[in-house]
C-alpha cells in the first residue's frame, strides 16, 4: 500500500505518469467518470481550508465517488480528546482512501502508521504540502511544456510557506533550475533548505527586492504572508504587505513570464493582475482537481 507524505515518495518517472494521466483526465473527463465507483474518500481536516479540501472533494466525485469528512478539528473527536492513530484507525473501516491536513508537522505521518488505507498528507503544519506540489508542477509542465530549464523566484513567506519547501525539494530533482528567493529578512528560507542546494551545487540566490530579479524570472510564485504562523502580531501586520504584485510591477517581466500563487491570496497580488494573460493562479487551482483525481487512482491502484 502506498501512500503520499512529501512530493519525493514518487519518483520523477513515476510522476510523469501522474501528470500524463493528469492531462488525460482534462481531455476526456468522461472516461473517468466512474473509474472511483463505490470507493469512499475521507477527508480529515482539522486546519481551516477551501481549495485543497473541495478540490479533494470534487476529484473524488468527479471520479465517480463518494466522501465522507469533517472541516474542522472542533467538530471531530479530535475535540474530545482523540488521537490521529486512532481515529484513522477507525476511519480505515469507513473509507478507502483518506486525506488529512493537521497543524502539527508530521502528523499525517502519525496517522500513516496506523493505516490500513493509503493516506495522504494534505498538509502539516509549516513542513510539506505535497499535493499542493504535484498541482504546481502540473501547472508548470502544462503551461510551459517542461521542468527544467527555467529560473522560478519564490517571493513572500518563504519562512512558514509549506507550499514553497514542498516545490523547492521537488525541483531539485529537474535540469538546469535556478532558484531566487524574494523575502524579507524575517521570512528567509530555512536553513535545512539552504544546505540541501549547497550540497547538490544548485544555483541559488536570496534578496530583498522583487523589482530587481523581476526581468530575470521565468516563473514567478508568489505566497501568502502565513499569519496562523505568527507569534506576534504587530510582526504580522509588519510584514503582510511587504510584496505587492501589481501591473507596474509586471511591466519589468518577461513577457512570458507566469504567475503562480496556490492562493488564498490577500494582498500580495492586486487584481488588476488577474486580467493579464501571465497569471496562471485560477489555471493552477483547476489543474489542482486533474492531478487529485490522478494520484487517487494511482493510490487506489485503478490506473
Ligand atoms: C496553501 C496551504 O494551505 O499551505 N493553500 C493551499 O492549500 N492552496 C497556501 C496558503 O495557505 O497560503
């Protein structure tokens, strides 16, 4: 039984399948429309979400399932007083396959332990966000016919991001990637990651300022200032407005560039952005459905 904790549990082989019947699922949606009959998906939430929770939900109806779950941790037994291990234990007798996003970081590991359903780490706290991963390099692969070959900056909350730790270790395995890293001083990339592209010789660089790398860039992917992260505040208020993204900005960017964001967005891009043809974020939360739908038939071994 397999299941999927960090993007680095499948090979790059095993993921050009994925993406392959990713982009199958998009052209002939109904060819899968009852490849997940009779199968239930859960979803164990117990950290706030919308896309990737109803983006679970749709793919798994979409594939001609059904599902059960809860959204907040507050209305489980969590509540009560109940551990991960056993509730997925219990939830192993109810559903096939399971998705579970937690505040604690490894949780979804916990839980995978005591399985006997394939589980899949919809998120754990500041640590991995894997499917959020297989979305955006579903994204870029689509979009920009490969996964090598280009310069991506990662700008705003590289500190909490998850999404951002999960792409940058995903990356690492394509050619010729180079990595800027857009923050402010307060939300730098951990040094964990820092000493992982040391060690493989991969070309990276950390600044401050978007305007200067922006001409530069091939991709862009911008993030969230993670305020459920936050000790403190006034840290938060300080810093949740530090990028802006706006039409004057895009202006210095290559006229290919994209845009990605695995959005909630709240100010870091204006909307004015949504009208340019570069940004790929609302693509990206649909490519999100496609490649769902695809790792629950890999897991589910119906591929
Ligand atoms: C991300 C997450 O939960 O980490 N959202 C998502 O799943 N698309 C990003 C975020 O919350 O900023």
């Amino acid at each position: 039984m397999r299941h999927l904790m960090s993007p680095l549990d499948f090979t790059t082989e095993e993921l050009e399948k994925l993406f392959c019947l990713a982009n199958d699922i998009e052209n002939n949606k109904e060819k899968y429309a009852h490849a997940c009959d009779g199968k239930i998906l859960a979803t164990c939430f117990y950290e706030p979400s919308t896309r990737t929770r109803l983006s679970f939900e749709s793919a798994m109806i979409r594939l001609g399932g059904q599902v059960i779950g809860f959204s907040d941790a507050g209305s489980s037994s969590a509540a009560k007083g109940e551990s991960v291990s056993d509730t997925i234990r219990v939830i192993s007798g109810y559903a096939d396959i399971c998705a579970m996003r937690h505040p604690k970081e490894g949780a979804p590991m916990v839980a995978m332990e005591k399985s006997l359903i394939p589980v899949i780490n919809a998120g754990d706290g500041g640590h991995q966000h894997p499917t959020q991963t297989l979305t955006d390099l579903l994204t870029i692969r689509s979009l920009k016919g490969s996964l090598s070959g280009f310069t991506i900056g990662l700008c705003g909350d590289l500190k909490f991001g998850r999404t951002v730790h999960s792409l940058i270790d995903a990356l690492v395995r394509y050619d010729n990637i180079n990595f800027i890293f857009i923050s402010p001083d307060e939300l730098k990339i951990p040094d964990y990651i820092i000493e992982m592209l040391k060690n493989k010789n991969i070309p990276y660089k950390e600044v401050s300022s978007l305007d200067e790398v922006m001409p530069q860039l091939d991709l862009l992917y911008m993030t969230r200032v993670q305020k459920e992260r936050f000790f403190n505040e006034e840290d938060y208020i300080r810093l949740k407005n530090y990028y802006i993204l706006d039409t004057e900005k895009m202006q210095l960017a290559k006229p290919d560039m994209l845009v990605l964001h695995p959005l909630p967005r709240v100010n870091e891009i204006s909307v004015e952005v949504d009208n340019d043809p570069r940004a790929a974020y609302f693509k990206q939360a649909e490519y999100g459905v496609y490649v769902r739908m695809a790792l629950i038939l890999t897991l589910l071994e119906l591929a």
